[in-house]
C-alpha cells in the first residue's frame, strides 16, 4: 500500500490524490486503506516515513564497511545515484507537500527528521574528519547545506530536465569537488 501511495503521490501531488486512487491503484476497497490509516495525512505521514527509512537502511548497510569518515561522505553522496528514484519521490512529495495549505506538524517533522539525519551523518564524519587531521577546518554547517542543497537541486534539476541534466556525472563531481575542498592541503 504504502509504495503505490508512494508512486501516486510523487506522480500526482498530495492534494489531488484520495484515498479511492490508492485503494484502486492496489485493487481493495477504500474502507479497507481508512481501516489501516484512518487518513490521507496519515498515509501520508506513514509513506513519508517509510520512503526516508527506505534510503537509510540502504546508507547503513554501506557506511557499516566504512572505515573513514571521507567514505562516510563519498558513501552519503554516492548513495544519492544508488537510490535516484527513491530519493527523487521524497523530494517531489515533500516539495508539493510543501506548498499545501493543510501542513501538519506531524509530516513537517517526518520530513525534517530526514534532514536530521542527514545533518547528524555528515556532521559526526566532518566533525571526526577534522579531529584526525584528515579535512581542513571548515565551518560544518555550511558544509552540510552545501551538500544537501545540491543533493536536492539535483533530483530536483532531473525531474525538470530528465534527457539534459546527468545526475551521476553531476553527483560525482559534487563528491569530488566536496572531498578535494576538504583535503588537508600539502
């Protein structure tokens, strides 16, 4: 239920899908989709949560066999081109979501946990990075953003242009540009 609400939502836009599309989209009764989740928001909500989990269970099972805070970073972005797709649906619902005037403060912090995360993750690698003498002393925040605004603009740039913009070869030089400002000079 949750990845055809998924597809629905990411090719439609939250306001215009109901209940009934889901429901069809999965072949059960609509009072079956209320019975599990009650709402849209909460389906919402449940699919938000469950797409941003998706993305990092797949981040885990890679950062497990890293072993430097620099992998912890190439890991990060690279994963971004392992999970184009799913990453793309996050940001397309949470950008429609976003421009809803029915908000919840539920979904809102569903979707900043993400960020959260994303923040926590690169953070400890830069933070640990600097500590060993392995990066340059940087301002980590801003290193953060940096890497999450061109994350996002990109799924956002292949949405817009998906035979004009390549994502790999714009995410690989984002790593390359990231860990060669990072590196200790000398």
């Amino acid at each position: 239920m949750l990845k055809a609400a998924l597809d629905l939502f990411s090719a439609q836009n939250y306001s215009t899908v109901t209940i009934k599309d889901i429901a069809s989209a999965i072949g059960v009764n609509a009072s079956l989709v209320h019975y599990y989740f009650g709402s849209k928001e909460e389906l919402f909500l449940r699919v938000v949560e469950a797409t941003a989990n998706e993305a990092f269970q797949t981040f885990e099972a890679i950062r497990n066999n890293a072993v430097s805070p620099r992998e912890v970073i190439s890991l990060w972005i690279e994963n971004h081109i392992l999970q184009f797709e799913l990453m793309q649906k996050l940001i397309k619902i949470s950008l429609d979501y976003a421009t809803t005037h029915n908000r919840s403060d539920r979904i809102d912090e569903a979707i900043g946990r993400f960020y959260d995360i994303e923040a926590e993750v690169l953070g400890n690698a830069l933070r640990v990075g600097m500590e060993q003498g392995i990066f340059e002393t940087r301002n980590v925040d801003e290193v953060i953003t940096f890497i999450s605004t061109f994350l996002d603009g990109s799924l956002i740039r292949q949405a817009i242009l998906p035979r004009r913009f390549d994502k790999a070869a714009a995410i690989h030089y984002l790593h390359t540009i990231v860990l060669d400002r990072l590196q200790v000079a000398g």
